[in-house]
C-alpha cells in the first residue's frame, strides 16, 4: 500500500489510498486498459492504466494536455506528409498525361506528313500527267491539222476543177498521201 518507485520522487513513501489519482484509476477496475480519469484535487483529466503483479500494482498515467500538446504536432507532421504525398501524385499523373499528349501529338504529326508527303507524289503525278496530256494533244493537233488542211483544201480544188479530170487525179492522190499522214 505504499509507493516504492516513482518518477516524482515526493511520492515515494506515500501510502496509496492518500493519492487520489491512483484511486480513481484503480476505480475504473479495468486492469492493463487505459483509461480516462480525472484527478478530485487538481480537477485535471489523465489517462492511466495499472497492471497487477504478484505482490505489487504498477500505475502510469499522463496528463491529458501532454498528450494532446503532442497529438497536435503529429497531426501537423502527418497533414503535412499526406498533402506533400498528394501533390508529388498529381506532379506524377500531370507529367504522364504530358507525355501522353506529346505521344499522341508526334503521332499525329507523322501520320499527317505521311499524308502529305501521298498528296505531293499525287500532285506531282497528276501535274506530269497533264502535261503529257498537253503535249499530245498539242502534237496532235498539228499532226491531224496538217493533213486535215490538205485533204480539204485539195477537196476543195477537185470540186472547182472538175472539168479537168488530170488535175483532179492528181488533187485525189494528194489527198490520199494527206489522209496516210
């Protein structure tokens, strides 16, 4: 019934049943629990817990203001972690989703000289096309013309030389050199 060891050393020596804080943890009858009590004398509030042993009782306590001066401290420290966590997340998936853009930007910018790329070969052809078009029918139509104007113009002296059956012989085998051109 008397304190033996203790970290306030005015208690040592002290008979239990005069120190009301261990009293009212005793009182809470709930061996190795912590629990909430509050002190009759300095109306403060401790958590405390007592464990029985052979031939002793072993009581702790600690004042409920240390233990919330020190919760509040943690509570800063694990905010601070958790906020530092979310935003070394977001720096994460805002720079994957970067990546991610650019992929898809060469991507798309590869398909599109693709693209370009088929559309110059196509305009080139096309313009190579043309021109041979043009060149043909340019040759062509000299080519056809020529003749074309002897046939007709010796058509036209075989009519006004009918009379003359020798000149229009001649005006029909001129005509028929024309038309093998």
């Amino acid at each position: 019934g008397v304190v033996d060891a203790s970290n306030d050393t005015s208690l040592i020596g002290q008979e239990i049943s005069s120190l009301s804080m261990l009293q009212a943890i005793r009182a809470t009858n709930q061996a190795e629990k912590i629990a909430s009590v509050r002190d009759i004398r300095s109306r403060s509030r401790y958590y405390g817990m007592y464990v029985q042993g052979r031939n002793y009782t072993l009581y702790g306590y600690v004042p409920m203001s240390m233990f919330y001066n020190s919760t509040m401290a943690n509570l800063m420290t694990v905010m601070f972690c958790y906020f530092l966590v979310v935003a070394l997340i977001q720096g994460l998936r805002w720079n994957a989703d970067k990546k991610r853009e650019e992929l898809a930007a060469k991507s798309y910018q590869e398909a599109l000289e693709k693209k370009n790329q088929e559309l110059e070969i196509a305009v080139r052809q096309e313009a190579a096309a043309n021109l041979a078009k043009r060149e043909f029918l340019f040759n062509m139509s000299h080519d056809i013309r020529t003749p074309m104007n002897a046939i007709i113009g010796y058509t036209s002296l075989a009519a006004t030389h009918i009379d003359h059956p020798e000149q229009v012989v001649d005006y029909l085998k001129k005509i028929s050199t024309a038309s093998q051109h």
